[in-house]
DNA sequence: CTATGTATGTGATACTATAACATGTCAAGG
DNA sequence: CCTTGACATGTTATAGTATCACATACATAG
C-alpha cells in the first residue's frame, strides 16, 4: 500500500547515517519500494516481477550484493537462473536510479531516495560491510569545480570511500 | 638517466590538465620512470624488468590499460604470458603509488605524481579514453566532512569521473 | 486478432581475477 | 664458497564477473 513519504515522519530519512543508525528498517525498505512503483507509474516504467523481487532483496539489508548472489536468490525462488536474468533487472533498477552500482565491490546496492536527484557517496564498512548513501552535494560540487578547472564536462561520477563505520569503529 | 625533477621545468606538472593538453609526452614518461625509480632505491623496493616494462607500458599514453592488454604486450615481447605476471606487476606498481587503479574501467593508469603525497581523482573521457588526474584535495576534504558527519572514518577513496574532456568536448 | 515493442528464458562465451604450488634468483651471513 | 632465506617469477587450474545472441512469451494499441 504506497503512501506518502514525509521524511520527517520516517526514523530512516531523518537520519543521514541511516545505513548505521538503528532504524524501522521494514518501513524504510517498504518505503523505498512503495516510492518505487510511484515512479514507475509516473513515467510508465515496468516494475515487472522479477525486477520488483530483485529491488526487495536489495532493499533487506544496508548492504550491496553481487549480481551472481542475487541470482542464486531468484533461483531458488522459482525465477530464472541465467546471468542475464539478474543482470537485466539490476541494469533496470540502476536506470531507473531504484539501485546503485557499487564499483569498488562488483556489487549492487538499493537506493535509499529514490526519486529525489541526488549525487550519491558511498561509504562502505569494510568489517561489516554496510553501504550508506551519504550526502555528496559539496562532494559532487568540489569535482566539478577540479574538471571545470581543465575544461573537463563530468557526466557521472563515482565517488566512494572504505573504512569503518560508527560501530565497527567502536568495537575496534 | 635519472634527473632531477623540477615542476617548474617539465611541461606536463605545468599543466594540471596534463592528459588532456598537448605536452611533450616523451619526457613525462620518461620523468615520471625516472622518479620510479629513484623511489624504488630509497625505499628498498626492486623495479624488476617486468614491473618496470609494465610502468613503461602504462605510460605510454595517457589512458588505463586493462590487465590483459598488458599481459598480451608481456607475452608479445617475451615474457610471461599467465594473467599473475601481469595483475602481480601491476599489483606492486600500485602499492608502491606508481600506477592507480580504475575502478570504473578495471583498468590501471600510471600514476602522473609519483612520490608525491596526492589524493587523486580521475576524469576519464568517455570518448577518447584519456584518463586525467585531477587535483582532489578539496573533494577528498568534502568527503572527509560527509563522512565525519556519520562518523564514518575513511580509509581509502576513490573518485572518479566519466564525461567529456576539452578536446572531445569541441569536436562533439 | 494481430502486429509491435518490450521483457524473459536459455546456452554459450568473453572478460576479470586469484589460488596454489613449483621454480628460479639474489644477497647476506656463516 | 655455499647455504639459506626472502623475494620474484613461472605455470596450471579455477573462481568470479559480465555480455552476446537468439528464441520465446507477453502486453497493449491499432
């Protein structure tokens, strides 16, 4: 049942740690995906089966996962086993920016605003492995400012950083 | 033979658009092998024939080389021709800050600063293939804020680009 | 109903990377 | 000298990531 996202209603979106913070991660991730088919039906994308199941997996954990982990998952769900099949629906959710490609591990991750234009930073436990989508805007704003420097037009940027986070920190 | 390197001299460290303005490459190769090689005598680390034909390999333009494009050159010019040869080449070069990885492109570039203390950020044309390293002191600082912010301590970060440089830029 | 575009199924293959173990090389210390 | 130990390389095999190409299904507009 899609509703309407009020972020200061919602622990996760006040929270811009989110992925470290202990929140009502149900209602983040069916949040996500409520918004979405929102989207998806604002601009007549197709959130068919699988690539709807494929976005519920990535949403059960602040984590990214590799395309091959994710297809063992659909597989054992009755979906198809071949590469291409979570290839394609990881390629759709990234498009449509529902996910977000995690270079540094060949993996996948969903997007936690969807909807909202964002240029993501990715920060990555490298203990616990949780990815958190952090706030890039200054980020995103000094790159251009360094490629406008040598006349260089950025069209996408990949900005991520490993180390530890809050409470693997802490536990160290 | 090694020489002295002073900015103020060499037509590429003038610029800090190097990979994308016009230079006198054949000395910016040459340089950047030079100071390799000094680094290697101070610190104790052996630029073999293979890690030093690899560097020469990577700096003969200015773009990322995958693994196997250096291996194929390895194998052409006698020497090993097992994909280890090249990625512990490659490997060393890395570590020891001669040459940097590509996340985007699982590529590698060598590096244009070596010796000197640098958080590089990559501006990767996605026409020509060039591949600059920008001045990223203020993005990494940007980055560093986002991610104290969360408490989040970084450990290693990567900041790439993918756009249009000058040249491409024009001609489009 | 059927034509069209889009999505999925499937087999094969290409590309990227590492494990594991054998062999070689070189320099310091006996 | 020679041995020993650390480091580097050679080699086989395999793991992990990603895409191609073609067949089939499915939904919707005409």
């Amino acid at each position: 049942m899609p509703h309407t996202h009020d972020p200061a209603d919602c622990p996760g979106c006040a929270a811009p740690d989110l992925a470290f913070a202990r929140h009502d991660h149900a209602h983040c991730a069916s949040d996500a995906l409520a918004r979405a088919e929102v989207i998806c039906a604002e601009v007549g994308a197709r959130l068919t089966p699988v690539r709807r199941r494929v976005l519920e997996i990535l949403l059960e954990q602040h984590q990214a996962l590799g395309a091959y982990d994710v297809l063992n998952r659909l597989a054992s769900e009755g979906y198809g086993n071949q590469p291409p099949v979570a290839y394609r629906a990881l390629e759709f959710l990234v498009e449509q920016g529902f996910a977000h490609r995690i270079q540094r591990l060949n993996a996948f991750t969903a997007c936690m605003h969807p909807g909202e234009a964002h240029a993501p930073a990715f920060l990555i436990c490298r203990v616990c492995s949780a990815v958190s989508e952090a706030a890039a805007t200054p980020v995103r704003a000094a790159l251009d400012t360094a490629a406008a420097g040598v006349g260089f037009v950025i069209e996408r940027s990949t900005i991520e950083a490993l180390g530890l986070c809050p409470q693997c920190r802490e536990a160290a």
